[in-house]
C-alpha cells in the first residue's frame, strides 16, 4: 500500500520533472492496472478493510448497481460515455450478476438489457426495474427466467440528453412511498407514456419525482446532478460537482402555490469542510494545464478567483446515505460520496444544527485530513454506491483513464486524450469491518415472505430491508396487515418502524384522521413532521396543528409552517405569526411563511404590527422577511392591498424607524417591476404614493420614486 504526500517539495520536483518527460514522449498519462494490482494502491481508515467485488470481464464501465428483493446484484454499463450515442446505436447495458459458487465474490453475468441511450440508474419494482435513460425512464422486466428482460415501457419521456453527465438518473425510493430522482435542474418537457391526457410538465430548474403505484410525477426542488442520498427519515441530500453535498428542505409543491415569492431555489451547501479534499494523486496533465490557463486569466482580468487543480471537489459523484447495520454505530447515517477526479471516498456524519431544519455534514473524528478511502491510482473513478442487504458499501467504479465530458476540455489538450480508454474495466468493491466475523452471503428472497413476515421486517435494523418490504406491501396491496401496521404505527419502540408502518398504511389507503391524530403527539419529531405532511388531508387534524407552533424541533415547526400554509382558516394567520416572531430571522422560515397565500397577506402584516413583538428591534434578519413579504405584495398587485399598505406605513411602529420603510419600499418597488408588464398603471395607486414622495425627504423620497417607477408612471 502506498502512501505518497504530493504536497511535499520533493515530490513536486518528481512531478515537474514527469511532467516534462511525458510532454517530450507525448506519454502523459499512466496505463490501467489490473483489479488485482489496483487493490494494492488503496489507503482506508483503520478498522476497515477493501475487497474486489467485481470486475472485468464481469462489468464495463459500471455506474450504479442495486439489490433487488431477491438478492439479485443489476449493474448499469454506462458504455457510451462521455459521448452522446447515434439513435438506436446506444451502447448502455444492464447486467445481472451471480455468485454460483457462494464464496461471496460474483463469478458470472447476463446481460439483461442492452443497446439504451446513457442508462444511469436502476430501481426495483414490480420484479422488475425502474431505468433512467434519457430522455426516457423505462420499466424492464424478464418473464421467461432466462435473466434478459423481455418487455420494455417507456414511462416518461421528454428529459434533457444531451450531456451525459447532467441528465436524469439517481433513483431513490424513499419512505413516503415516492420515487425521486435527480435532474440536475436541466429543460425538458416531460410526459407520462402511459396516462396520454396529463399534461406534461417543464422540468427547468428542478429534480422530479413520481409514484408509479398511483400515476403521479411532479417537480422536485433541488439541481442534483449525480449522487441522492435520502436519510431514514426521507430528508434528500444530492451531489453536484463541486459542492458534494447539498439540501433542499423545502419541496417544490409548496414554493409554487403562488408566482410571488422572490426566488424559488432553496439549495443549501450544508458541508461545513467545503471544497477541501486530500486527494493522494497528482492532477492529470490536462487538469493542472486547463487552470493554469483558467487562472492566468482571471489574474489578467482583476477577478477575485481561484481555479483549483487538485485537493478540492470537482467531481463528486455517487452521494449514498449510509443506512446500513453491519458498520459500527457511529458510520450509521453517514453520507459516503466519490471523487472521481481526485479518486477518493468522502464521508460526512449529518448533525442537525441548533433550533434549526437544516443538517450540517461534518468530517469524522479521524478524517480531519485524510479520507475515508483514497487511491494512488489515478484510474479509480468512485462513481456510485450502495448498501446492500448484508449492510455493507459496495463501491462501483467505472475505472476509466479520462473522466470529463470533451466540451470542457481546450482542443489542443484533447488531442492526446481517448475518452474511451478504459470502457472494457470496470470494478467492483465491497467495503467490511474488520474485527467481526464476515457475514455469510444470504439470499433475501423476499417474495416468499407472507405479508404478515413483510410487515414485520418494516423494523428491521437496515434500511434497505425495510424499504424493500414496504415496497412489496405496496406491491401485493393486502389490507389484512392493516391492523397490524396500525399498531406497529403508535406503539412500535423504533421510530423508523413506526414511520415505515404509516405510510405502507398511506400505500395501501388505510390512513384516517383519528391516526394522523395520533402520530402528531409522537414522541419523535421525524415522526411528528410526517403527520403534518399527512393531516393536509384532513381538516379535522387542523385545530391539533395550530397548537404546535412551539414544538421543540425547528424540522416539525418548518413543517408546520408549510403545512398550515394548506388551510384557509383566518385562525392560520395567528399562527404564521407566532412562527414569524419565534424564527422570523431564519431565511428558510421566511421562504415557508411567505409560499402560502396566508403567509403573504395583508392580514399577516395587521396582526404582526398590532401586537408590537416584531418591529421591537430592527435587525438584519427581520430586515430582509420585511423585504420580501413587500416584494411578495408589488409583485401582486393588488390595488386594496398596496392602498392600505400606505396607511400603514404611517403606524407609528412604523413611522419611527426609518430602516423599516426603506427595506419595505425597496422590496415593493422590486415585486413591483417584476410584474409591470402584466398589468396597467394604476393612477389611484400612483397619485397615493405620490402624496407620500411629496412629504417625504432623503432616503425615504428617493425609495418612493422608484415605487412609482415600478408603478409604471412614465413621468419618473
């Protein structure tokens, strides 16, 4: 096992001189290793140990790879990349790999699919598989036992496919019975192939999920790129590059129920580490050249930059949340991504923030400077990841000599470069324990479980084993386990068995209100969030909600905030504010009061000036809600509104401070020009303001006059 510092002067020198030597000999990247000798070149933490799953000629340029209920091992080929293949000539597989001599390793393999467009991801369902294979996702099932799939649905089509390394892909089950999926934020007009008369949707600027059990696909807030991590309790956290773990703790049904808000993007970078990575391989010729160049000429322009060759995330990869029971204690809930330029395997421990819905990812004690795994062979592309039954990492690496789409690439560069060079490899490895004994390979073989052995199974100590019983609940939709769910629902002792419990009973069409009743005074908030996501279809629950506006957890009070956001109720107001008072500086709080139409009423601001708690002090947090609920009502137009706005304007809560009416004005002049070309000038609202600009001085004239610039008075 090596272990090179290429930090060290020394070793920059050896590179330098490499360097040299490979542009005179035109030989400036390393050959592949085999699987064997590859092993050779990795560094893990201490008390784990690296095995050789699979390999070529067993898998090609693997780049996810799932276990299904049975215990069958699917492995995606993604042959065409990086380039965009001819129609019908795709050269993305499937293969279905078997261990036939039970040592643990697979020894053989079938194709099951072949010939798809840029396949990247696999799920199981219905005994067969969910595919993304833009600008399609296809359902494949074998019904004749010779492990090639035989029927072939197309059941969305319309994504983005033309970049292959931002397209539909990262399928993910999570426990609300949803399938999400990353889209990377790309365009396209997608439709469901089987339900022709639903109107297709736009896909810009979102990820996408579905419910292939009842029909249903929508946006999905986020721009994941390659790699969905969903925790236990369905909170999503996705790769992108060079910001390898990101957030959006607020779905995209709730952002949209009205066009007001002033942004709609809620993607937070939750690593408190960053970009810095230690990577145990020199740059590549083309990389250290390509920001050189990069850096020249930010330097030349005065630009405040830094374009980083090495130690620093470019192409994070695979995002996996780790759910499995055969790590110790403290590696469960960790979220396991590659890179695949540094040739590294990252992991971030999630700690929730203080009083606060959003996750931090941290570095583990012990992986302050270092990682989790990271190669000296510069050919190891840590794509993807997954846990498999027997709870442990299985690591699939595409193992290619060049992995970077050619556009991003200058000419010159390329033309010593094969992209292709390495499409026959591919490896797979398993990532144990050391010091306990190894576990036996079993076959799970759910689909010989009764329903009553599958609801029992909801509480099992692996998230995959739970997802996967739940799934075939779904699947088989028994409704005599319902009884036994519903107790499992509000007595199980584990949490994660309770929350798996309630929404199989949410499959299966067995919730009622007198339930979801229940739940909400749960002992655990992740419980107690799903509630409220569930009670929006029950009126009855709403009197229960209103009364929790001082929860302990910041998570089920967001929640909360969106949920009660439903309601038409007056009494919803009185609640909003209560939550505007307690969280009104945290900008998510903000966002989820103001998504609602209650949120961003006029009655909102009555009742939060009248009781005085608010504007007591004008702090910079308070500043910016001010902001942005006045963005929200210019963007509006609503001429009552705006009109006893002005007359509140004068409350002496208000009056005084000066601060407050500019931040006001400033965001009503801004909601303002958003929507000045969809509506007329309104010469009663105009000449109102214009009273105030004649009375008013300095500041507070000038953010008058561009209120009424935003009016549409041709006269400012």
């Amino acid at each position: 096992m090596l272990n090179i510092n290429f930090n060290t002067p020394r070793t920059a020198a050896l590179l330098l001189c490499s360097f040299l030597f490979f542009s005179c000999t035109q030989k400036r990247y390393t050959d592949a290793l085999s699987p064997e000798e590859a092993m050779k070149h990795f560094e893990i933490i201490e008390g784990f140990n690296i095995e050789l799953f699979a390999s070529e000629p067993d898998v090609w340029s693997p780049v996810d790879m799932v276990f299904d209920e049975q215990g069958h091992i699917y492995v995606v080929e993604m042959g065409d990349y990086p380039y965009q293949p001819e129609a019908g000539k795709g050269k993305g597989r499937i293969r279905m790999l078997k261990d036939t001599d039970g040592d643990g390793g697979t020894d053989t393999s079938f194709v099951f699919a072949e010939g798809l467009p840029s396949a990247t991801s696999v799920l199981p369902w219905k005994s067969g598989l969910i595919v993304t294979a833009a600008p399609d996702i296809l359902y494949l099932k074998d019904t004749t036992g010779d492990f090639r799939a035989d029927i072939k649905e197309t059941l969305f089509t319309g994504f983005f496919a033309s970049n292959s390394e931002a397209q539909i892909t990262s399928l993910r089950l999570a426990p609300d019975n949803w399938i999400y999926a990353n889209n990377n934020g790309q365009a396209g007009t997608v439709h469901a192939i089987n339900n022709p008369d639903t109107a297709g949707i736009s896909m810009g600027g979102s990820d996408f999920r579905f419910r292939p059990d009842r029909g249903l696909f929508e946006k999905e807030s986020g721009n994941g790129q390659f790699g969905l991590a969903i925790d236990d309790w369905g909170n999503r956290f996705y790769t992108q590059n060079t910001v390898h773990i990101q957030q959006a703790p607020i779905p995209w049904r709730y952002l949209h129920r009205h066009d007001y808000l002033p942004s709609d993007r809620v993607d937070v970078n939750i690593s408190d580490h960053d970009l810095v990575m230690f990577q145990k391989t020199p740059p590549p010729y083309w990389r250290l050249e390509r920001s050189n160049r990069r850096q020249k000429d930010y330097d030349e322009r005065k630009l405040n930059r830094n374009e980083y060759a090495e130690d620093h995330f470019t192409g994070a990869s695979g995002g996996t949340f780790y759910g499995g029971d055969a790590f110790p204690e403290s590696f469960r809930g960790s979220v396991f991504t590659g890179d695949v330029a540094g040739n590294l395997v990252h992991r971030d421990v999630l700690e929730l923030k203080h009083n606060s819905p959003l996750f931090v990812a941290k570095r583990a004690e012990g992986e302050k400077d270092r990682e989790f795994i990271a190669s000296t062979d510069p050919w190891f592309r840590p794509a993807n990841f997954t846990v498999g039954p027997d709870g442990y990492l299985y690591i699939i690496d595409m193992y290619r000599q060049h992995i970077e789409t050619p556009v991003s690439i200058p000419e010159d560069l390329k033309k010593d470069m094969d992209f292709t060079n390495g499409e026959q490899y591919g490896r797979i490895y398993r990532v144990v324990p050391e010091g306990v004994a190894k576990r036996q390979t079993q076959t799970p073989g759910l689909r010989s479980k009764t329903p009553g052995a599958l609801v029992a199974l909801l509480a099992h100590s692996s998230q995959w084993w739970r997802l996967q019983a739940q799934r075939l609940l779904l699947e088989y939709g028994d409704v005599t386990v319902v009884p036994a769910l519903k107790k499992m629902c509000v007595e199980h002792a584990d949490a994660r068995a309770r929350l798996h419990a309630l929404y199989t009973l949410e499959g299966l069409n067995a919730l009622d209100g007198g339930l979801i009743q229940q739940v909400l005074k749960d002992a655990h908030p992740g419980m107690r969030a799903h509630a409220i996501i569930l009670s929006e279809r029950y009126p009855q629950c709403l009197p229960q909600l209103l009364a929790m506006t001082s929860d302990s957890s910041a998570q089920v009070v967001l929640q909360l905030t969106l949920s009660i956001g439903e309601f038409t109720s007056p009494q919803v107001i009185q609640a909003l504010v209560n939550i505007i008072e307690q969280y009104g500086e945290m900008p998510l709080f903000q966002t989820a009061v103001l998504s609602s139409d209650a949120g961003s009423s006029m009655e909102l601001l009555k009742l939060l000036i009248s009781r005085g708690i608010f504007f007591k002090d004008a702090s910079a947090g308070k500043m910016t809600f001010v902001k942005q609920y006045l963005y929200a009502m210019g963007a509006r137009r609503n001429k009552e509104d705006i009109l006893a706005l002005i007359g509140l304007l004068s409350d002496p809560e208000v009056k005084e401070g000066i601060n407050w009416q500019l931040a006001g004005l400033e965001g009503l002049a801004k909601g303002l020009a958003k929507t000045a070309n969809k509506s007329k000038p309104d010469p009663d609202v105009i000449n109102a303001f214009k009273v105030i600009e004649s009375g008013a001085g300095g500041e507070i004239k000038s953010a008058v006059k561009e209120v009424i610039k935003a009016l549409g008075d041709s006269t400012q």
